[in-house]
C-alpha cells in the first residue's frame, strides 16, 4: 500500500523508526539497541500441510538485540523512564522481559532489579540478566508472586515499573504491528500469538487499530491467543494457582493484561484458547526443523494453535493470510533442545570411519 511509511536502511531502532506514532518528543532521551526490523519469514512446510488455503509468515523476534519481542517496549519504557529522572528500574519475569530490563538499564546507565521465579527460568535468560549486570531476586514462588511484589514496590518507592502495566511498553510493542503491515503491504487477516501476561496480544491489537483508525490500512486482523493448557486462566475465566507448562515463558496464572486480551480478542472477532505442552513441543521441533526456525517452546505456542484451528476446519476454504509471532529465540532456552533431540555421537577423527557410520560408501 503506497501510503505507508517508506523505509530506509539502516535500520534506527523502533522509535526513530515510528517516532509519529509514538508517545516521545525531541526531549526524550532516545535508548536503542537498534531492536525491531525483525524479517517476516513465509513458511514452507509448516504452512503448506495445513487444510485449507493459508499463507502462513512467522514475525521472527527472536532476532531483537535481546532474542526477543520485550525489546521494543523496552526501548520505549526505559526511554520514558530516563526522560522522567528514574535511576533504578524494577520488573517481574518469567526471562525475557528481566533479560531485556537488564540490557536496556545497563544502556542507560540506571540500576536494574529483576525478579524472576526460582528454579523455572530457562538458562539462557537466566545469564543474560546476570551478564548485564541486573540484580537479580530469585523469588520463593511463580511469575505471579513476583508481580505483586514488584506492584507493591512501584507504588510505595521511587523505581521504574517495566512490567507491561506500564503503558510505554505496550506503545513499543505496537510497532510489531506496523511492521507486519508494511512487509506484507497490508495487514493480515489473522495474528497469532501466545499469551501469558496478556500485554503482547494487547500491543498488537492496538497497533493495528492505531494504523488503521490513521487510515494507513483498510482492514485489521482477526486476533488469536493461545495460552498453554495447564497455564490457561483466560481460558478457564479464573486465575490459576499453581500454573504448569514446559514453555516457562507464559508460566502464568493471572495475567496483567487479562481484560484487555480478552477485548483484543473480542473487538477483532477471535479468540483466546489453549494448546498443551504436547502440542507446542511438537510445533517447536517442527520449527526448527522444518523450517529452520529456531524459537523458544513459548513462541511456538501460537503456531501450534494455529496448526490446532486449521485442523479444526477454523479458517475455511477462502484464502487467507496468517501471521504468528514467534516471540523468543531457541538459543533462550538451550536445555529444552538438547532434552528433545537426539544426543552428538562422539566419534574418532577417523575419515574412512565416518564415511562409514554416514553409509556414503
Ligand atoms: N513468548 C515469550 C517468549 C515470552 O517471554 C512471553 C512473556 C510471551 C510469549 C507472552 O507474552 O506476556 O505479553 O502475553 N514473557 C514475560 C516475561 C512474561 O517475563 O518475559 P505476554
């Protein structure tokens, strides 16, 4: 569509980028890592097999500077922060947000505190918080713990919230949206995403009716949320207690931007509903190898709810287009990979010995 905005390397990081739609102004001290500009990857396999008639895209987050989505909002809430005088900054997380919390602070030269559940966060988020540097609160209890001590904190200390309650991340997270639209050249006509603390699905659908109320686009997507069956309280339509999955990234029983999630749903015509871990381990191995994409199990919820719709006859016969975000990188989680695939065979440095064991002969 030739009234999008026209673009231009290199790439500037989200707010440069889309500084007209967001909430800065030459005031605001600008902390990039140069995030966002992630590709949207067409599926080869994955997309194909399915019934009907879909063109399926993967939006490919786990290329952000942190290896995933948090980093566009990140940039906005820490921008936001350091232009309100804040030195020290404070989240609860599952990994990503406490990973991406801690590179923006440390860019921003602010003390960044991270509290993340004890025991059930995967390695590599785990080091990236410790490598940059956050002080990092190992809390005796779930997601959900964290949170509210964090909210309790907020409201009593002068620290920076970067929970996605804070409204500049949702602002940042937008801009995925805007850039699904500008690489298809039009926005889709359905988004498919996973949801734990609700805020991602919420940025989406927001910056798809931002463009689309400017008259950027003539349509918006119908929005699709998929939580993990033992994790599901929108699902089930009440906080969950002890949440259970293996994608410990959406490990959460009651989410922040729950009824804002339930209204992205609503207001786009879709639906939130869940996939078990079964279901999106195996959509996580097929990513990986079948299309060379490798994400976190987290991310892959979204595609296995969408492999889940389609075999239900969901999206029908009419062409349509489907986008899922695939949200983290494998690479956060190296454990989960090495458990599912089959283990390195150690062998002597032997040619004829190899040729052998690979039956080329
Ligand atoms: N995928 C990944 C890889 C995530 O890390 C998260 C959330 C989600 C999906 C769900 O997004 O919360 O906006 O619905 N991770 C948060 C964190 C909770 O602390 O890193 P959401």
């Amino acid at each position: 569509m030739s009234d999008l905005p026209a673009r231009r390397w290199p790439w500037r990081g989200v707010i440069e980028e889309y500084r007209e739609f967001l909430p800065v102004t030459d005031d605001t001290p600008v902390v990039t890592l140069l995030e966002g500009g992630t590709p949207l990857v067409p599926s080869r396999a994955i997309g194909p097999s399915l019934p009907g008639r879909l063109r399926l895209f993967f939006k490919y987050e786990g290329l952000n500077p942190t290896g995933s989505f948090k980093d566009r909002g990140m940039c906005m809430a820490i921008s936001k922060a350091k232009e309100a005088g804040a030195r020290i900054t404070i989240c609860a997380s599952t990994g990503n947000t406490a990973a991406s919390a801690a590179a923006y602070s440390a860019a921003a030269g602010m003390a960044s505190v991270v509290m993340i559940p004890a025991g059930y966060v995967a390695l590599g988020k785990l080091s990236q918080a410790l490598a940059y540097g956050a002080r990092t609160l190992a809390v005796e209890g779930n997601f959900d713990d964290c949170l509210r001590c964090v909210r309790e904190i907020c409201e009593a200390y002068p620290v920076a919230l970067l929970n996605s309650l804070n409204p500049y991340r949702m602002d940042g997270q937008k801009t995925g949206a805007f850039e699904v639209c500008e690489a298809l050249g039009r926005p889709p006509d359905f988004h498919a995403l996973p949801v734990g603390n609700a805020g991602n699905i919420t940025a989406y659908w927001w910056g798809y009716k931002h463009w689309y109320d400017a008259g950027l686009v003539a349509s918006r997507p119908v929005m699709l949320g998929f939580q993990a069956a033992g994790a599901a309280p929108i699902v089930l339509g009440h906080p969950v207690e002890k949440p259970e999955t293996c994608a410990t990234a959406i490990r959460i029983g009651n989410p922040a931007r729950w009824k804002d999630a339930v209204a992205a749903a609503e207001e786009s015509g879709g639906l939130i509903t869940s996939v078990t871990d079964e279901e999106i381990l195996a959509a996580y191995s097929d990513l990986a190898r079948l299309e060379g994409l490798f994400c976190e199990p987290a991310s892959a919820a979204g595609v296995a709810g969408v492999r889940k719709l389609a075999r239900e006859g969901y999206f029908g016969d009419s062409p349509a287009t489907v986008v899922c975000t695939l949200t983290g990188h494998g690479l956060k989680d190296p454990d989960r990979a090495i458990a599912l695939a089959p283990q390195p065979e150690t062998v002597p440095a032997d040619t004829d010995f190899i040729v052998d064991l690979l039956g080329l002969r």
